[in-house]
C-alpha cells in the first residue's frame, strides 16, 4: 500500500469518521514507510503486525540468498513456520522458539520443549528432513542463521498474532473483476453499486443476486439461480481442495519450476534486460525545449561510469536501490531505501533485501539516505569531474538513462543535470563494434573474454569498475564515444517515437489475423494508423490502401509491395468499416 494512501484510508475516511470506526492495528509486510506515516498523522497509537506469509517468504529468501541446500532450507522453514504458529499471541514463546531452532538444528537439545523427540530416544534420534537425519555442522553457516533468527525474534511482538491480509487480497481479487482498471468505473454512477456488489459477493457469495432481486419485487429467473448455486458450490469445492495436502504440494511444484525458469532467464539477461522496458514516462518531455535544445556537447567533456540497480525491469515505476559513478580513480555509490518491498528475484540477483528502515546487502547492514541527497550527491559528483559529463553504462539507452532522466524531473532538478550531462553512451552498441564476433555482448560476457573479474556483479560499483576495465582493455577512443553520443533529447524524441508506434499497433490489432504480426509492426513503424487506412480505403478503395502502403521512401517501398499482402490489408480494412 503506498504510504499516501494509507494515510488517506485510515486517518481520513469520512465514511468511518461517521460510523465511529477506529482503526488501532495495521497488517501487513515489513514496508514500514505506510506504517511510519499512519503513525505520524493517527490521534491514537496505531500498532503494526507483520503478515505470516510475507514473513515466512522472508525468511526462506534470506536462506535461498546465503546458497543453503534446499533440503536443509526446507526444514528449517517448517520449523521457523511450527515456531511461530504453536506460539500464536506469545510474544515470548515466538522469541525463544525461534532463537532454539539454532541450537536444535546443531544437535544442541537443551532449550527444546516437548515438542523434540530427542528427549524420548537421545541415541537414536534423527533430523527429521535434514540430509542423512544428522544435524547441521558448518562452522561459517551458524553465526548468519544465529543473525537470521535474532532478527526476527528482535520483531517477535509483531509477528506473534500471525495476521494474515489473504482476506484483503481476496476482497481486492473480488473488486477487481467487477472494476476492471482498464476500465474507468470509479468516475461513473456505477461505481458505488459494483462495490456494493463486491461486499456482498465476499459476505455472502454469489447467490446475492437472488436476494436483491426479491428485495426489488423482481424474478431473478430460472437460469440465474442455478447459476448462482452452482458458482457458490464451485467456490466452496475450490477452497476444499486448495486446502489439501495433495493440492498444497502440486502448488509448491509449480512454484519451484516457475522460480527456476525466472533465474535461468534472469541470469541469462541481467536485471536490466526487458523487451517492453523502453515504455516509460519521460516521452512527454519532448515539450520541454530545456531538454530538447541544448548546446552541443565539450569537446573536454570527461567520461563517467554509472550503474544503477533498481527493485524491477519496469522503468517507469521501478524504485533506484543503488547509484554508482566512476571518473578515474574517484567512486561514488549510494544506497536508497525504497517505498516498497524489494522483491525476492532482485534480492537473489543483487544481494540487497530490505527490513523496516534497514538495508542489507549479502546480509550486511549498508547505510541508507533519500532518493533526493543520493541523486543531487550523484549530480555534484558530476560537476566535480568538470563543466560537462559523458555517461558511459550497458544498456543505458533502454534502461539506466530512462530511469536517471525520470528521476530527475520527478525530482525538479533535470536542469542542473543536464547542465552538465552532455549525454549518454551504450556499451551493449559499442561492444559489438569493437569486439566483433562474440556470441553474447552481456557485460559479464565481454569481461570474461578479457579475463576480467566480475566478482561483484549486480553491485553497481562493482559493475562501473568492470565496465570501465574493459572499455579501457578494448581502446575505446574519445572519437568512438563521442559517435555513440545520445543526447537526452535524441532519447526523449526515440521514446516518444516508439510510444507512437505501440500506440499505433494497438490500433491495428484489428487487423488480425488475416494480417500477420509481423505485418502490423511494419504498418505502425510507418506512422500509419488504423483511423489513416480506413479514411484511404473510403476514399479510394483497395487501390488507394495498396498505394499508401507500397510508396517509396528513401528507394525503399514504405511498408511493402508484394501485391497478397496489399491485398490482404485492404480487405482486412474494409472488414473494420
């Protein structure tokens, strides 16, 4: 929930202001950002309790991060699991079960309760779910799980109630399928009436519709009864099933194959690779003449290396959780602290996790600041390096320029930045140029053919020092930078331009299938749209259609020539009027 949000929802709802509802506890993950402004704006002390299952999933990602072997992860987060749940509003008890499941997994018994059969038959006890039944014996292992569980004990009066929010997501769920966010209910006078629906629906079931029906004096039909019923019924013989033990252990199957597939395609691409990841928000800065009509860029400008890592692919809505630079020997590097929950694949990508307030990578506690001082830090690092600035970074054009040029108008400081940011360079374009032949230019790849170490991958200082190793391995002149050079405004004017050309494509979707894909990405790439085709079709006809699309532009035809395909547009045109 952002925290904005859940200020307005629990400190200043006037519908339960009316009806004298006090909201007194708060559960959720360990994003403590909502919770602090709850806080900072409730008249009452407002209480926070940690989710169950966020909580579990924690601590099994903490595991998975410190490469424990599955069988051993498994157990140990049964019993982290039995620790909480056989300790339930025990704040105590949660804290000392968690603490002992330390001393129980290295054969140490005397802190158990009844619950360790130890006790029963000492000689021939054995770890159930441990490799070989014996206990854990790695020395390095035992102080981070020690650390682990101090952790979370340190948070035992949160966790102890194991308040679950699955109802809330389940109600969400409901309200989503009668508000469809493609759809802009919320504006409408239907609006009140679908969430109504939505309340009684997570109340009653579906068979609600039967009783408003009888309440208006109306028939609710033959059909919809047994329609209703039937949806009830299903919905109750769902939960029976889902609540098996069977159905519990198929699901954790297709959760462990999903997982794998995600990590081998993460580990292959790296975290700032996406198809979709040039959609962003920064093409209506192409009005904006500060960005668009800068002065040609310093002959004397200086090179920086700048990496960032970011809590997803999506870059008009991932957070910044690292910023990097590198000019020569002088490094800068800040964390931030993001608004929400790093997800566990960036975590076992990064190494960074968040928990409350605190930020660790591989487990260890970094220090933190603001979005805001981490990019004007970054900004007067820059300025240090002299009058203006080249930014070198892999993938940059797709990804770190889009975030840093996003970031910096959110933050009301895109002038000072590009008073000294004369643009920015791609290595994944310039690799390719220089090193010619490699089957993979991923930046690790290149700094491997070179021998050089990527022990710190997916730390961005870490990858700015690599990165700058090898552009300086390879000899990249100053004439090969200054070749590659994009301007913020040449890569503001590209997302604008592919923002149109997506925009036209889903316009043309219409147009298949008796038109290929391929087909309607050439016909959006050449600005023509739907609305354009169906206004030359009526004035023209299916000559007219076969004219636009096949004239030439710069000796080439504009679309195509081939005469089926024309006319497979044309008739697919005249299908749409």
């Amino acid at each position: 929930m952002e925290p904005q949000l859940a200020v307005d929802l629990i400190t200043r709802n006037a519908s339960m202001a009316e009806a004298g509802v006090v909201v007194g506890t708060l559960i959720g993950d360990d994003d403590s950002s909502s919770i602090q402004s709850v806080r900072r704006e409730s008249d009452i002390p407002v209480e926070k309790w940690s989710d169950l299952n966020h909580i579990k999933k924690a601590f099994s990602t903490a595991l998975f991060n410190q490469h424990v072997p599955d069988k051993t992860r498994v157990a140990l987060c049964v019993a982290f699991s039995y620790a909480i749940t056989q300790n339930q509003w025990n704040p105590e008890g949660v804290r000392a079960a968690l603490l002992n499941i330390e001393c129980h997994f290295y054969g140490e018994h005397d802190g158990c309760g009844e619950w360790c059969k130890y006790n029963e038959d000492p000689v021939n006890y054995k770890h159930k779910g441990l490799p070989y039944g014996k206990p854990l014996s790695c020395v390095e292992f035992r102080p981070k799980l020690a650390a682990l569980l101090g952790r979370f004990a340190a948070n035992a009066e949160k966790i102890a109630p194991c308040a679950s929010s699955q109802a809330n997501e389940n109600f969400n769920n409901i309200v989503a399928t009668k508000n469809p966010k493609f759809k802009h209910n919320c504006s409408s006078e239907a609006f009140p009436f679908r969430l109504a629906g939505a309340v009684c629906q997570k109340n009653i079931g579906k068979q609600y519709v039967m009783s408003v029906y009888r309440k208006l004096g109306l028939s609710p039909g033959e059909l919809t009864e047994k329609f209703r019923l039937r949806s009830d019924v299903k919905r109750l013989a769902r939960s029976a099933r889902q609540s098996t033990k069977e159905y519990k252990t198929r699901r954790l199957f297709w959760g462990k194959n999903k997982r794998r597939k995600a990590t081998a395609q993460e580990n292959r691409e790296g975290v700032t690779y996406s198809s979709g990841c040039e959609l962003n928000g920064i093409a209506d800065l192409a009005d904006d003449p500060n960005v668009m009509n800068r002065p040609d860029i310093s002959e004397n400008a200086c090179p920086v290396f700048f990496d960032l890592e970011t809590t997803g692919l999506n870059t008009l809505t991932c957070e910044i959780l690292q910023i990097a630079a590198r000019s020569g020997e002088k490094d800068y590097s800040a964390y931030i602290l993001p608004q929400k929950a790093i997800p566990s694949k960036v975590t076992t990508i990064t190494g960074l996790q968040s928990h409350g307030l605190e930020m660790y990578y591989h487990d260890e506690k970094v220090d933190t600041v603001p979005l805001r001082v981490a990019m004007s830090g970054f900004v007067s690092f820059l300025k240090e390096q002299g009058a203006s600035v080249i930014l070198i970074a892999h993938n940059a054009l797709r990804f770190d320029a889009l975030i840093i040029l996003r970031v910096m108008r959110e933050l009301k400081i895109m002038d000072e930045f590009l008073d000294v940011c004369g643009g920015f360079v791609d290595t994944l374009h310039l690799f390719p140029e220089k090193v010619p032949g490699l089957k993979s230019y991923q930046q690790t790849s290149v700094a491997a053919q070179f021998n050089i170490s990527t022990t710190n991958a997916h730390n961005a200082l870490g990858d700015v020092v690599v990165l700058q190793a090898i552009v300086d391995r390879i000899g990249v002149s100053r004439f090969d930078l200054v070749r590659h050079l994009k301007t913020a405004g040449s890569i503001v004017e590209g997302v604008q331009q592919t923002a149109k050309r997506k925009m036209n494509e889903q316009s043309l979707t219409c147009l298949k299938p008796a038109v290929s894909a391929h087909m309607v990405k050439k016909i959006a790439t050449a600005g023509i749209t739907l609305g354009m085709l169906q206004e030359t079709f009526v004035k023209g006809g299916s000559d007219a259609v076969a004219f636009l699309l096949s004239q030439d532009v710069g000796g080439a035809p504009k679309v195509t020539k081939q005469k089926t395909k024309l006319m497979a547009v044309a008739q697919a045109v005249e299908k749409t009027l």
